[in-house]
C-alpha cells in the first residue's frame, strides 16, 4: 500500500487532529480523574477509555475488522498479547476485544501531568523497563488489581512499534506473567495497520484493519517460559505470512 502523504490526506490531518486534541483527548482525560471521585467511578473511566479508543478509529478514518471474538470468554481474564505494527494498535486493541484490557505501561509515561493520573485511575500496571526485577514486587501488585478488577492484560512482547509487517523478536515477559497468575493466553494478530500510521506519524491515512483473534492457550503451565513465547510467536508469524 501506498504510504506517502496526499494533498487530502494532509487536509484531513491538519483540521481533524487540533480537533481530536481539543475536543476528545483533553475532555476524556478530565472526565476520567472526575469519575475517579464518583460512585462506580471505574465503571465510568472504563467507559470513557473504550470511547476513547472507538472515537480515535472514527477520526482516522479505519474500517475495523474482527475475527475470533466469540473465542473469548468475557468472564474470565487473558494474557493477550499481539504484534505491535503501528501507533493504532492502542485504538483497534481496546476496541475489538470483548474483555476489557489494561496495557502493560512504562513507568516514565506516569510521570506525565494529568496524563499520568489518567493512567492511575483506569489502573494499567507500570512496569520500569530498566529496572525490573528490582520493582518486581510492585508490578505483581499491580498485575493483581488488573485481575481482580476482571479485567485482562495487554502485552505487545516486540516491545515497540515494529511498522512492518514481520515481526521483531518477543521477550518473555507475557509468558511469565501467564504462568504466575496462572491465567490463559490469547494470541492476537493485527493485519494492515503498518501501513496506515507508522511510529512518529500523525497522518490520518484511512482504511482497513483486521484483527485476528486466535485459540487461547490454556495449558500454559504445561510449557516452560521459553516454549511458552516460542509457541505465541510461532501462532503470530504464521498468519502474518498467509
């Protein structure tokens, strides 16, 4: 597919986002620090969060397309983790899965005003990339408010934006995070969206993504950490190479 920027393209860029900006991001963000203050305060930020990442689609202009979504069982919670082609994964992740998911956050990204308050309220769990096993003890914790609030976890295990179609290489920390908390895994593959907003971009490219949502994997106490992430990536690269 195409990528450059178009005439049209830098048009709806340069009116929609301001407008995203001013008039969605800003007012979600607000909305869920005051929900926090509120009775069923987490139910309206969860809300607020998945309208968040349906608008988003809606301004760029992405067709979404889900496969799979009646493998999952919307009482339980998952390890689901994907490939993470372009900045939209976060818009078509909260959208099309039928579980309510909490990324798996850098810690610096808390440190941001308001941002980071934002990030407190809906509960992701933080993780210090550069100091891990040192924190360990804080992500476990972390880890288990997700859980207990019946929500699930989400892990890109590239650990950045690829903005390719093939994938880099995965580290293992989905697969740990499995076999603590004995939950299952749910592979996901996204289809496309490399080519409609790389990292660093801000074009409004419209089009179409798919979203392959894959078998879960409930054995994963039968496999060791280094099987466990052989076997997700094995599941991933095959359908990226359909």
């Amino acid at each position: 597919m195409e990528t450059k920027v178009t005439l049209s393209i830098f048009i709806r860029t340069f009116f929609l986002f301001p407008i995203f900006m001013i008039f969605i991001l800003i007012p979600i963000m607000l909305l869920i620090i005051v929900a926090s203050f509120l009775p069923n305060g987490k139910l309206i930020a969860t809300k607020l969060y998945e309208f968040f990442g349906w608008v988003g689609l809606k301004f760029v202009g992405i067709k979404l397309i889900v496969k799979g979504a009646e493998k999952i069982d919307i009482n339980k919670s998952y390890v689901v983790v994907s490939n993470h082609p372009s900045t939209l994964d976060i818009f078509t992740h909260i959208t099309a899965l039928p579980v309510s998911i909490r990324f798996l956050t850098k810690t610096e990204l808390f440190r941001i005003p308001v941002f980071g308050r934002v990030l407190k309220v809906l509960g992701l769990p933080r993780i210090d990339r550069k100091n891990a096993s040192a924190n360990f003890e804080k992500i476990n914790d972390s880890i288990s408010k997700v859980i207990n609030n019946k929500n699930s976890i989400m892990i890109f295990p590239e650990g950045k934006r690829s903005n390719q179609k093939d994938l880099l290489s995965f580290k293992k920390g989905a697969a740990y995070i499995s076999k603590d908390f004995h939950l299952p895994i749910v592979p996901v593959v996204t289809h496309n969206a490399h080519n409609l907003m790389r990292k660093g971009e801000v074009w409004l490219r419209s089009g179409e993504i798919t979203l392959e949502i894959l078998d879960p994997i409930n054995n994963t106490e039968e496999l060791t950490v280094e099987e466990l992430t052989t076997k997700i990536y094995n599941l991933i690269d095959e359908k990226l190479k359909v």
